[in-house]
C-alpha cells in the first residue's frame, strides 16, 4: 500500500481510571500494544494526532507505523473506544504484526458504478446490506478495501458473499454465511407493495371478531 501511517506514542507506567483521565486532561489517549513475541506495553498517544489519522478510512485496515521509544513496530488498530456522547477519544488497542503470521481484520467494502448500473437507471433502489468485511492473509498481502462492481447489475439482482472478487492470497473469515447478501437492486413498487399488505394485515387483526349486534 502506498500510504505510510505513523503512529506517535510514548510508553505510561501508571494505570487505572485515575490515571487515565489524568491522560486525557493532557490530550493524551491512553492504550497498550500487545501480540507478537513481546509482552503487552501500556502506552499513550496524543488525541488531536490519533483523532487525525482517523479521518482516513484506510487508517482502520492498514499496517502502521507505531513511534515508540526511537523504535517503530508495525502494528494494526484493533480496538477504540469513543465516549458515547462527547467527541473524546477513550482508548486504543494496537495488535504488533509479523511479517510471517496472518492477520485477521476488518476491511470496508466499496461499492463502484452504483448510480450508472442499470438496475438503478430502471428505478431500481440499492440496498447495501455488508459494508465490512473480515479477512485473513498476510500483513503484506492486506488490502485496504474490497470492491463490488455494479456495473452489470439489473433490478432483482443480488450480490452475496461466496460473490466477492478477493485479491490474490486473501481469504474470507467465517464471520458471515456465504448465502448472506452484501448488495441487491429492488424495485420501490415491491417495496410499496409489501408496506401495503403488512397495512392491511394489522387492519385485519385489530377488527371486530363478531358483527354489530
């Protein structure tokens, strides 16, 4: 992959929730690095440069480049945890990689010649029903997205998972069926059609079982 992310942090010995907020309330995100043939390190990064990289979608499904110590580890994100209502970073987990061990991760799914295929030039409405995916291969054979064509897609058609176009020496995960669907065109007047029926089936069931009388 030709973009290099890098990844400052500096090693923390103090832990615990006090400890942690003291981290924050200095712009640091408290974290540890862990996996490969070292011991877990508890490390720190700092917030405003973490919130950053994660702008770009291929930060989460790529190799970066973790600044430690005058020394660099290769290493992917594996865990982040956001506070649920204030845009504050909590916590991150780095997983250490080696070149001769596969990864498991999840990578995001691109969808191309959406609104040009003709399914949708019909009418036809799109339905993404898997955006992410996990897969299995080496770190260097890690791509940072698969790719759905739809450029031949017509109303009805479905696109399911034993369908994906996967680079050389990369698997799926079984995290997901075969069968599921990842994208399909339908049509909005079967939708409109079964919105319909589901109306007047809840219009039977509220009715009147005996007459008037």
């Amino acid at each position: 992959m030709s973009e290099v992310y890098e990844v400052p942090a500096q090693p923390r010995s103090d832990t615990g929730k006090g400890a942690s907020r003291r981290l924050r309330r200095r712009g640091l995100v408290p974290g540890i690095v862990y996996g490969g043939n070292s011991e877990p390190e508890m490390i720190s990064v700092p917030h405003n440069e973490l919130e950053r990289q994660l702008e770009y979608e291929a930060f989460y499904s790529s190799l970066l480049d973790l600044k430690l110590d005058d020394k660099t580890t290769k290493v992917v994100l594996k865990d982040l945890q956001r506070h649920p209502a204030k845009p504050f970073l909590l916590h991150v987990d780095f997983l250490r990689v080696s070149r001769g061990d596969k990864l498991r991760l999840t990578i995001p799914i691109h969808f191309v010649n959406e609104e040009t295929c003709p399914g949708v030039k019909m009418g036809g409405k799109v339905s993404h029903n898997v955006t992410e995916i996990e897969v299995s291969c080496l770190p260097g054979d890690l791509p940072e997205y698969l790719t759905v064509d739809m450029s031949q897609m017509d109303m009805g058609d479905v696109v399911h998972v034993s369908e994906l176009q996967l680079p050389e020496k990369v698997e799926l995960t079984h995290s997901l069926d075969p069968e599921t669907p990842v994208v399909s065109i339908y049509s909005p007047q079967a939708e409109s059609s079964t919105s319909e029926e589901g109306a007047g089936d809840e219009a039977d069931d509220t009715a009147p079982e005996g007459g008037a009388g």
